[in-house]
C-alpha cells in the first residue's frame, strides 16, 4: 500500500493538471471571437503549428476525436473505405464516429502481433480499386504515431513514406492520427516535419503527453484546412474565445516538449521491472515511449487485468485493463521518477502475491 499518498495515476497521459505556469498562460491569454478569425492566440498557435509540422495551414479543435471525424468526413465520402491499422483509435475509441459521420468502412491492415504497424505491401493487400463498382473505393489510408494500443510504437519513417508514395500514385489521401507524434518525434530524435512531411493531413494532441487541459491540432495545404474548418463547425467544434485553452497549447508546445524524453525513460524503468517478473509477459522492444503495454501470465492463482487493476487502484496505483490479461500503463508530467519506480514495485508485488 502507498500510504497517505495521492495514488499514481497511469491510467493515461490525458490525467495530467496544467500546471501553475500553464494556468497563468491561460490567465493572461489574449483571446477573441475565434469564428472571426480574431483570437490571437489561437492564430498564434496555429501558425506554430503549421511550421512545426511543415505544412501550410492548422487549425485547433476541442478534441483528438473531433480531429480525426473532421479528417475522415474531408478526405472521403460516403460509402468509401479506409484503411487503418489494427486496434486504431479511430475504429476502437471513437464510439463509431467513422460510420455514423463520415459513412465509410474501415479496412484493416496489419495484424494483431505487429501491434498497429503495417508496411506497403499491407496497403496493396488492402487497398480496393477504384473503378470496380463492386468494391468500396479506397481513398484514405490512415496511421496511428505513436500507436496507443500498440504501447506507443513509433511508425517506421520508412514504411511511412512507402506507404504515403504508393498511395499518392494510386489517387489515396493519406493521414497520420499524431495525437503523440510528438513522443514519437522525441524517440526517434527526428524533426516533426520529418514525421509529418509524407502525410497528407495529420493531427496532434496538445492534451495527452503536453500537459495542456485540452485541444487538438489538424495540419495540412491551406484548402484543406480551410475545409476542416467548415466541418469543424458542422460539428459543433467551433468555438469563440478559445484562446483560453490555445493560450495553454502555446505554453505546451514552448516548455513540454523536450521533457517527453523524461516520460520515455520512466515508462522504460517500468516495463524493465515487470519484465524481470515471471508475473508479466512484456517485450521490452515494443517500449519505445511513454505507453507500457503488458500481460498477467496465464498462470493459476495470478490475477486478471480486471483483479489486478482493481488491486493496484485499492493500494493507490490507477491503470487500466486493456483485455482479459492485457494492461496498459502510461507515463506523463504528473508522474515522477520515484512515483514510477514505486508503482512498478507495487505492481510486481500485487501480482506475484497469488503465485
Ligand atoms: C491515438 C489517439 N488518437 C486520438 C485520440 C482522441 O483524443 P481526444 O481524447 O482528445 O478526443 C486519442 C485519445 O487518447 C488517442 O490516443
């Protein structure tokens, strides 16, 4: 038991509290009618972020999910099919949002062991002609950067342009769900721009591991954003004084980003101390960020996902069960060197107690 502690909260990098610094930004931000285009500081921070990605344009939106409906509705119509990863968050945690907004079908590439990685050859598998008035036409493949279900993988930069070129040969948009891309830009010591560059379209959370309370970005050539910005407004995400919360993401963007690499070390200390447990079956390759993605081995008297979230969250560690014996774990600017290290403990002890 962590006593007389607030419990260390893994469940997600979205828990984190903006900090007092942040909350003085938001304090002090210049803000104005948004719908008019006059909120400086939401302009402002879409001008970073457009030249942060390399693209021309970015607009800001309440949500991660709004980010992606928006991209879904703008790059096909209804009755096409896009092909996304295994365990997206597109098709997984959007309550349905693809069909019911957008009306197209999701096609999977990849499978389950390569944990929302695929490559070309996974597109040519996928992908369905245009032409034949049987098939639903293909015109949007998607990618997740880093891949949340996947324990924070980093797409390979490779596979990313195979996959973007082969694509824009065959008349398919191509959009990258980058809602952590900047972890993965911080993993891999590459540019965002780079990350961003074969992309037609992308996103990027400011509310997961920056640390702001909320907003997300989609970037992308002026037209295109100059289109999200009418669906964002169809679906209701257009806001007025929402400098407020932009104001947030420009302290993010100038103080949260370096630090990622903090994450990236703890979630590593965690997973090294579950993997040397016979407890837990985790491949220390796949953690590569701030997501710790791991099983309960399927052994008797070891507890499931379920029993042991329960048991962590009773002794004041918060983490959530990802399947019958799959957990995930996510480190972020809330949780510190020795919070990590004791949660790791604690979670070593919680399952090696039925053995
Ligand atoms: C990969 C990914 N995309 C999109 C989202 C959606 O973001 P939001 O919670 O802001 O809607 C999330 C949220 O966790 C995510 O992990």
């Amino acid at each position: 038991m962590l006593a007389h502690t607030a419990p260390i909260d893994l469940r997600s990098d979205t828990v984190t509290l903006p900090s007092p610094e942040m909350r003085r930004a938001i304090f002090e931000a210049e803000v104005g009618d948004d719908q008019y285009g006059e909120d400086p500081s939401v302009n402002r921070l879409q001008e970073q972020v457009a030249e942060l990605l390399g693209k021309e344009a970015a607009l800001f939106l309440p949500t991660g999910t709004m980010a992606d409906q928006v991209a879904l509705r703008l790059l096909t119509r209804p009755g096409d099919s896009v092909v996304v990863p295994w365990g997206s968050h597109v098709e997984l945690h959007e309550t349905g949002g693809a069909g019911a907004n957008a009306g197209i079908q999701l096609i999977r590439a990849g499978d389950p062991e390569r944990r929302g990685l695929f490559g070309v050859e996974d597109l040519d598998v996928a992908a369905l002609a245009r032409g034949h008035m049987l098939y639903p036409p293909t015109t949007l493949v998607w990618i997740e950067n880093t891949h949340n279900r996947g324990g924070g993988l980093v797409f390979p930069q490779a596979d990313a342009e195979a996959i973007c070129a082969s694509a824009r040969d065959r008349g398919i948009a191509s959009f990258c769900d980058g809602a952590r891309l900047l972890n993965a830009a911080v993993a891999s010591q590459r540019a965002a721009a780079q990350l961003a560059a074969p992309f037609d379209m992308l996103s990027l959370a400011l509310s997961k591991g920056l640390g702001a309370p909320g907003g997300s970005m989609l970037a992308g050539t002026a037209e295109m954003i100059g289109a999200a910005r009418r669906h964002r407004r169809m679906l209701g995400g257009a806001m007025r004084q929402a400098g407020i919360l932009a104001a947030a993401g420009i302290y993010a963007l100038a103080h949260n980003v370096e630090r990622l690499a903090a994450d990236h070390d703890h979630a590593r200390a965690i997973a090294e101390r579950l993997e040397a447990s016979p407890a837990f079956r985790l491949d220390l390759a796949t953690v590569q960020t701030n997501i710790v993605v791991f099983e309960l081995a399927a052994e008797p008297g070891l507890p499931d996902a379920p029993a042991f979230v329960a048991s962590c969250r009773d002794r004041g560690v918060l983490l959530n069960a990802f399947g019958p014996r799959v957990v995930r774990a996510v480190t972020h600017l809330d949780v510190d060197t020795d919070a990590c290290r004791r949660a790791a403990e604690l979670m070593v002890e919680v399952a090696e107690a039925g053995r």
